[in-house]
C-alpha cells in the first residue's frame, strides 16, 4: 500500500496549519500574561503613587504641628528665660538662689535648643534649612562653649579642661548657632 503524492501533501499541509495553530494560540497565551503583567505594574505603580502621596501629607501635617508645638512652648519658655536673665543679673541676690538661677537658665537654654533642633529636622525634611553662614571669630566660640561646659561639668562634680591651640585661626566661616549646638550636642 503506497501513499499518492497528494495525500502526503494534505498530511502536510494540516501538520502545517495545526503548528501555526499551535504557535498562534501560543503567542495569544504569552500575550495574555503580558498584558496581564503590565495591567499588575500599572495597578502597583498606581497604589505607590497614592501611598507617596498620603506619605507626603502627612509629612506635611507633621510639619505643621512640629512648628506650632515649638511655637507654643517657645513663648512660655522665653518668658522663664528672661525673668531667669533678670534674677542672674540682681547683685543683691544671695549665692544659693544664683545657683538655682544658673540652673533654670541651663534648662531652658537646654530646652530651646531641643525645640530649635526639632524644627531643624522639620525644615531639613521639608528642604528649607538655611545656614547664616558669615564670619565667626573661633576663638571667641570656642571659649563661650568650654566656659558653658565647665559650669555644668562643675555642677557634676567633674572636671572638664579645654586645650585650645593658640594656632586656630582668627575667624572661619560657618553658622555660629549651628556650630555652638553641635559642640554642645557632642561635649
């Protein structure tokens, strides 16, 4: 039994067709998924952009009540300060009570620094931190702070000793408010 010629080509040529069928219903699957896969990522992408969003509010809403918060403790705690001032500068004031005088002042000195560190990390996250960067004589600096950690190292008990090299340099240039806290911060 021999096969004609035109049986073997309709074998084939069905053979032919079903592979395409075959490839065809292939690609549309891989199709499918892809456009399946891309809908995902758009969905995903979507949800990021609503979670950044409601990250940035609340960021903002943060913000806002770190300023108000430090605005409200600020106006109390500069009153404290300047009747602290007063009482430090009365020479008739006895030793003891200049002590506790020199004790209130440290604290709320101590105290708004927190609150100005507080709002710098506010005005860092919402990239408004400025520097009042100028001269600043070093020297001058530099005893301001050791004299204001002798008293508190004094007041503990411990001795602290500053040696500073006659070779500083007259001035440099920097935030002298932000380079006392950090000096402060790290003694």
């Amino acid at each position: 039994h021999t096969r004609s010629s035109r049986d073997w080509s309709s074998d084939v040529c069905s053979s032919d067709l079903q592979s395409r069928q075959v490839a065809q219903e292939e690609s549309n699957r891989q199709t499918q998924l892809l456009m399946r896969e891309i809908a995902s990522h758009r969905e995903t992408d979507a949800q990021l952009q609503l979670a950044k969003q409601v990250a940035d509010q609340a960021n903002q809403a943060k913000s806002r009540y770190i300023s108000n918060i430090s605005h409200e403790l600020r106006t109390p705690l500069n009153g404290i300060l300047g009747y602290a001032q007063l009482l430090d500068d009365d020479v008739a004031l006895p030793d003891h009570a200049k002590h506790a005088v020199g004790v209130i002042k440290r604290g709320g000195d101590h105290l708004l620094s927190l609150i100005e560190g507080t709002l710098d990390i506010a005005r860092i996250e919402s990239g408004k931190l400025t520097l009042d960067v100028k001269p600043v004589r070093l020297a001058d600096l530099l005893q301001q702070i050791t004299g204001l950690i002798e008293n508190e190292a004094r007041a503990k008990r411990l001795r602290f000793v500053a040696d500073l090299d006659e070779a500083l340099p007259e001035a440099v240039r920097a935030d002298e408010r932000r380079v006392r806290q950090l000096l402060l911060n790290i003694l």
